[in-house]
C-alpha cells in the first residue's frame, strides 16, 4: 500500500515494485527457463519483464547486440541501463538487497522516447 494516490504498489509472487495508479499489469507466465515474464501497460506504451537468472544483467557494452551500459544507482538500487541505435532500452536491476535475482525490462522506442519520466515514477 502506498500513501500517494497516484501511485500503485504492484505485488507479484517475485517482486513488489512501485507504479504510477495507471499502470496495468499483466502477468505472461513462465519462459522456456521457467523465469516468471509479464508486462505493464503505460499510457506511454509497453514494458515487458522477466525475472530470473536467465535475463540479461546488462553488466557491459556488447558488440554482438550492438548496445551500449551505463551503470547507475536509482533509489537504493544499482541498475544497468543498455540503449541501442533503434531506440530500444533495457534496465536490469541486479540481485542485491532483498532481491536473489535480475529483473530486466525491455522498453520499445515510445517507451525510450519518456525514460527520464519512467526513472521519476511517472
């Protein structure tokens, strides 16, 4: 539960995590590794999950998938940011704290376009 009204505490057998109150979402299932994969529904597009230790960790710049890292702290959390040259992003949070695995988003391009909105909450 959280005390503003405009945000939502989203509760899932693996994580909880902190949306905007318009944010829906929908939980996918269980991958061909078995980690859990869903996606949120923003009014600014899509962002799927997957959580697990099978997702990429994004831990440094890759050639081969052609994207680049920057590693930062959002909150209390150390987070690797991966963007490439379709404006595609990926974010993985890495195990540390209370978490034991990475949770990796994947945002298309109009998702990217309104990342420094998503990093605020918002």
């Amino acid at each position: 539960m959280t005390n503003n009204p405009k945000e939502q505490i989203i509760e899932t057998e693996y994580f909880e995590l902190r949306t905007p109150q318009n944010w829906i979402h929908i939980f996918g299932g269980h991958g061909v590794e078995g980690d859990p994969y869903g996606r949120f529904i923003t009014e600014n597009g899509v962002i799927f999950y997957e959580y697990g230790i099978f997702p990429p960790d994004y831990n440094e710049d890759n050639e081969i998938y052609d994207y680049k890292v920057d590693k930062v702290h959002v909150g209390r959390f150390k987070v690797n940011i991966a963007r490439n040259n379709r404006k595609e992003t990926g974010i993985a949070i890495l195990p540390q704290h209370e978490m034991d695995r990475v949770l990796t988003f994947y945002l298309d391009e109009s998702v990217t376009k309104n990342f420094n909105n998503l990093i605020k909450g918002s």
